[in-house]
C-alpha cells in the first residue's frame, strides 16, 4: 500500500474517533440537584390545630364585629347567640351553624353557607387567626383587629365585664332575651343523582311514626352487612356519622338516646323519609 494511501487512512480514522467521543458526551444523563425551597416545603410539616372545641360565651366588650359589609351576616349570628358552640366540624351560633377547617396552625376557614339551618349563601366564605389564651379565645382579622372574643364556658373568662357606669335600675330596665324558636333543617344532596337529605352530622333525628314500622339498623352503609338492631317509630337518635350512600339510599350512623344502639340506618328510599329531623335548637325530640 502506498504511504499516501496510508495517511489518508490514519486521517479518517482519527476524525471517525472524535466524532464518537463527542456523540457520547452528548448522551451523558444530568443530574439536577433539588432546589433548596422544594427540599424546605417537603421537610416542613403543619402544625397541630389549636383545641378550640367546647362552648364559648362572647365578650362583647373586647368584640369588635370589624364593622365590614361582607362580616355582617356572620356578625349578627354571633352578636345575636351571645356566644358559639365550637365542634369537630360545625360552629354552632345557636340556631345557625357553618363548616369550617383548618388552613393551619393559626388559621380557619369559616364556609359562608349556613348549613341545615335554613338559609344559604353561597360563593364566599371568612378567615380568621386564631388565637388562645387561657381561657380566652379570639378571631382575629388579617390586620389583627378581634372581630370576635369568646370565654370558655364555666370559666372566668366567661364572666363579662361590669360597666360600672351602668347604674342598677337602668339594669333592671333591660328585658331579658327571648329563646328563638327551633329551626328546621335545609334539605340538600349529598350522594350525586340521589334523593334530598334533611340530615346533618352532629344533629339529632327520629323515627317517622307514620307509618309506624321500625327502621333497621346494621353495622355498615349496605343492605348486604349484618342486622345490629331496630330503632322504633318516634325513637330519638343522634346523628354521629355519614351520609354515606349506597344502594340507592342515603345512609346515616346513629346512636339511639333511648337504647344506645349504635350502626348505620337508611333515612328513606326516595319516596319516603323513614327518619325524619329534629328542629334546630332542640337536642331531643321523638318520644323518650
């Protein structure tokens, strides 16, 4: 072979190696490292809520209601309960009652749809740090203002401020608060395409008397799980879980006050309402 022809060929050789060193360079993988705000929001867990649960006593001193157009509706429940009824889902605010949950550690979210209890408004709801303090509790605006200040129940704090200012017979003068009378549930929808509820977790309920038949009461939300007992028309039970939907029907798990019979029972089929609720404001009602 001549030496020419050998130098071309050491040529072509040379190139055909380089060009593969650089398709392997461009094929090698990279490695990203995690940005170090990923690596703090994965490793930063929320706190606990605050326990707020129990009976409260508003203090209408400190309270202050915020004077704002879109706090109305909720500062004429409060002002006009004098107080709350905090639960593992509802405050209670007499005979209206609103969900609410936890953003975090130090903040709720009250839903502005008063749920079974009459009227609705949808589309907004209120938030509100929280703070406790003793026996004192505290729902504060964004700017910090107390939009309302509560007592726990039974405890000092509770006890409102004397006006000393006040004198005894302008005290004598002022008529005491009238109860207000019970109201009834608002029906709604809890299983997509079924029937209405007049229900709610936490309420109280009873067997329809008419017609007088006893309604079943089983150990799961199904026709198909085992009988635990019978409920009796006009037996008052406490609404302790659910709704749960299955077969068609609307499931509800209660507690007889009569028996303590606990398990899941069928409100109705659609066409009739085998339990029925009691009113707002009274924790029983049926026959004892």
């Amino acid at each position: 072979m001549k030496k020419g022809s050998l130098l071309i060929l050491a040529i072509v050789f040379l190139l055909a190696a380089c060009k593969g060193t650089g398709e392997a360079l461009t094929e090698a993988p990279m490695i990203t490292e995690p940005a170090e705000a990923t690596i703090e929001a994965l490793s930063t867990a929320p706190a606990a809520p605050q326990d707020i649960l129990g009976r409260w006593v508003l203090d209408t001193v400190q309270s202050t209601g915020a004077g704002s157009a879109m706090l109305d509706p909720l500062e004429a429940e409060v002002y006009e309960a004098a107080g709350m009824e905090i639960m593992k889902e509802y405050l209670i605010f007499r005979n209206f009652g609103h969900t609410y949950s936890w953003i975090d550690d130090q903040r709720i979210r009250v839903d502005g749809v008063v749920v079974g209890f009459g009227s609705v408004t949808e589309g907004f709801f209120y938030i509100f740090a929280v703070q406790t303090e003793g026996d004192t509790l505290r729902f504060l605006l964004a700017d910090g203002t107390p939009f309302a200040v509560f007592g726990r129940e039974g405890s000092a704090a509770a006890v409102p401020a004397i006006d000393v200012a006040v004198s005894a017979e302008t005290t004598a003068t002022i008529p005491p608060a009238l109860p207000m009378k019970p109201v009834a549930p608002t029906p709604w929808t809890p299983c997509e395409g079924g029937y209405e509820t007049h229900l709610f977790k936490g309420g109280y309920a009873f067997v329809n008397p008419f017609p007088p038949e006893p309604n079943l009461v089983r150990s799961a939300p199904d026709n198909a799980s085992p009988q635990m007992g019978l409920i009796q028309p006009n037996e008052p039970v406490e609404v302790v879980d659910g709704p749960q939907c299955s077969g068609g029907w609307v499931w509800w798990q209660i507690t007889s006050k009569k028996t303590g019979l606990s398990g899941w029972t069928a409100e109705g089929d659609g066409v009739s309402d085998w339990v029925l609720p009691c009113p707002i404001g009274g924790s029983e009602c049926g026959t004892p």
